[in-house]
C-alpha cells in the first residue's frame, strides 16, 4: 500500500465529514457516525477483533434456526461468485460472521482481512463496512473499496443484504466480500442480485420452519413484484406473516401477529378461493389417513370435533 495512501483517504473521509455531506449521504453519515460516534480513525490499522472460540459457539447457539435455514441459499450463492475470488459470510444481528463459505486457496488472505468466523465487523469496531453498515441502515448495500472509513479495509469490496425472520424482525446479514481489484461494476451488480435474492430464500425456509404445521399462501409484495409468505392454520386464521407480506398488508413488523381471519386479511375472492380450495384438500387427507373418524382426524389436525365438523360442514364433506 502507498505511503501517503492512509493520509490521503483519511483526509478525505474528514473532509467529506466537515462538509457536511452527512445530511444528503448515507456513506457520509457512515463515515460521520465511525468518527464521531465510535471515535475511530481512518488511518488506524489494527485488524478486526476477534470473539474467542466459546464466544463464537455462544454467538452460533442464539441464531440457531437462522444457521440451519441459510446452509442451501449459501451453498448456491458461493458456487455462483466463489470462482470468482469471492467469500460468502453469515453475519448475526451484531454483525460477527458466524458461518462463511470461501475457496481453501483463498482462505489465508481472507482470514487476514479479517474476512472469517468470529470478527467483528460491527460500524462501532470496523467503521463504515457492508456487514456493520447493513446491521444500522438494514436495507441492501455495497461499500466499495474506498467507500470503507478504514483505510486498510479500502481494498474490500462488500455487498451485504438484511435477513429478517419469521416475525419479520432483523435477524442477519449475508454478505459476499471480494479483495479483487478487477471487481467490475457490473459483476457487482449481478452479486447484488444473487445476494438479494438468496437472503429471500433464507427468510423463506426461516419462515415455513417457524410453522411448519401451518399452510403457507402466497401474497404480493407492496411493490408488486416481491413475494410475501402468510402462514394460515387449521381455523383459517392467520398466525404469521413475512416482512414483505407485512409491508403489502400493513401489519407491523418485528412481533408475533394476533391471529386474525384470512379472509378478512386477505379479502378478495381469489384469496377466499385459495384458501378455500386449501382447506378442503387438507380435510379430505385428514379424513382419508383416518379412515373416516372424525376425532382421530380432528386430533390430527389439532383442532376440536366441533372445529371439524363445522368445516365439513361448510365444505360439504361426507364423513
């Protein structure tokens, strides 16, 4: 690295900071929040802290379903950019990489970068960075190079997207982290993408984990393009809901939903057919794997006698 290099970016981040860009730049609020908040400097060159080994398996422990739900997205997201000269890190809500995926060629530079299990990459230790500037802004970014407020980090190239769990609350990041300097803008792009859009497979197998005796409806993000999932259970109550599908139907995030009817959620008749159409085939299983009794089915099902006859009832069943 130039000698003049660490005076240079360090000079820069201040200024920008003086500035006062803080106000129409969120990589200058970073910056600004690094300085003045966490009283770090640019030019420092410490590398990454690191928890101890019980720490990590502690760290490991308290996102447990997060871990077992992530394991297919990240095996696919590091065979699409790991030839590449990328890793691919699971970070906790605190941002400490916690799981990772890496070529072994490549593993003793990452690991000096402090790319690895263990470091802690939050903003109050390692300044403006994807994984810790995604723990504070939560939405999908990359910090490029020098973008970074550590000049020894400037080398990095982060893109770091939010992972929210079943309640919809914020519960990790993924990140795919690069040295490389021929990262282009367009190969950044596409790992944009792919990062986005392995964390939505991650909140989906998180989700339909979390109810897994529920059936899952499919509904429309907010911005019309987006998925949500809405968990319904046997009384066609909606017991839970995605952070998309509550951004679609309004409902607040990051707490569990009171059980609230489908149909009045939902509304529409596609929806009441849906799940309609759902229920019955459900019934008729239940039915079927019971030979026809009602309490056995009922038992199954986990719902009352009276709750089943009800919807036989409705649905015109014979029993």
């Amino acid at each position: 690295m130039n000698g003049s290099m660490p005076q240079h970016h360090a000079a820069r981040v201040e200024a920008a900071i003086a500035s006062g860009q803080a106000a129409r730049s969120a990589l200058v609020a970073s910056w600004r929040r690094s300085s003045r908040l966490h009283h770090l400097d640019p030019s420092g060159r410490g590398l990454p802290q690191r928890l101890t080994d019980a720490e990590l398996r502690e760290a490991r422990e308290r996102i447990a379903p997060l871990l077992a739900a992530a394991q297919g997205a990240m095996d696919r997201l590091y065979q699409a950019v790991g030839a590449a000269g990328c890793c691919v890190l699971l970070a906790d809500g605190e941002g400490v990489p916690v799981d990772r995926r890496g070529t072994r060629a490549d593993d003793t530079t990452f690991q000096s970068w402090g790319l690895w299990t263990g470091a802690l990459w939050s903003e109050e230790h390692e300044g403006t960075n994807g994984i810790g500037t995604c723990v504070v802004e939560q939405r999908p970014l990359t910090i490029d190079r020098d973008q970074h407020f550590f000049t020894r980090n400037t080398l990095l190239s982060c893109t770091a997207v939010p992972i929210y769990d079943h309640e919809a609350a914020f519960a990790g990041v993924l990140d795919v982290s690069s040295c490389r300097a021929d990262r282009t803008d367009a190969f950044s792009n596409l790992i944009a993408l792919a990062a986005g859009d392995a964390a939505r497979r991650i909140e989906a197998d998180l989700f339909r984990r979390a109810f897994a005796h529920a059936r899952i409806v499919l509904t429309q993000g907010a911005d019309g393009q987006s998925i949500g999932l809405v968990a319904v259970d046997a009384d066609d109550l909606v017991i839970g809901a995605t952070r998309s599908a509550r951004v679609g139907l309004g409902l607040a995030p990051g707490r569990a939903l009171r059980p609230v009817p489908a149909a009045d959620l939902l509304g529409g008749d596609t929806a009441r057919d849906h799940l309609a159409g759902g229920q019955r085939a459900v019934l008729q299983r239940a039915l079927l794997r019971t030979g026809g009794n009602v309490s056995a089915a009922a038992k199954a099902l986990g719902v009352s006698r009276a709750t089943l006859h009800r919807k036989l009832k409705r649905f015109e069943l014979n029993h």
